[in-house]
C-alpha cells in the first residue's frame, strides 16, 4: 500500500521536476512547425496522387468492361 505525501511535500516535488524541464527554443519551436507543415503538405499530395490513380484505374476499368 503507498504511502500518503504530505501537500507541502507534494508541491517540494512537482517543482523539484518542473525545474527538471528543458524548453525548446524559439528557433526549435519554428523549425519543427515548419517541418510539420512540409511533411503535412507531402503526405496531402502523396494521397492525392494515390487516389487519382486508383480512380482512373477503376474509370478505364468500367469503361472497357462496360
């Protein structure tokens, strides 16, 4: 069975590991956006490009059949 902490003690150790936390920098923050933004755009156009070729595939398909 764990033990009960103390609230005094329960602050003592939620900061003891905040000031444990490193923040990205700005530059990080920008450079990961931007990179998030470019591999959202290539994975639109990607599924894009998939889907028009299944659909032209499956046109000319039902039309010869058809």
């Amino acid at each position: 069975m764990a033990t009960k902490t103390n609230p005094l003690q329960f602050i003592q150790q939620v900061r003891a590991e905040v000031s444990k936390i490193v923040w990205p920098t700005r530059r990080e923050v920008m450079l990961t956006t931007v990179m998030v933004f470019i591999m959202a755009a290539l994975t639109a156009v990607f599924f894009f490009l998939v889907d028009l070729i299944i659909k032209t595939g499956l046109q000319g398909l039902l039309n010869f059949v058809g």
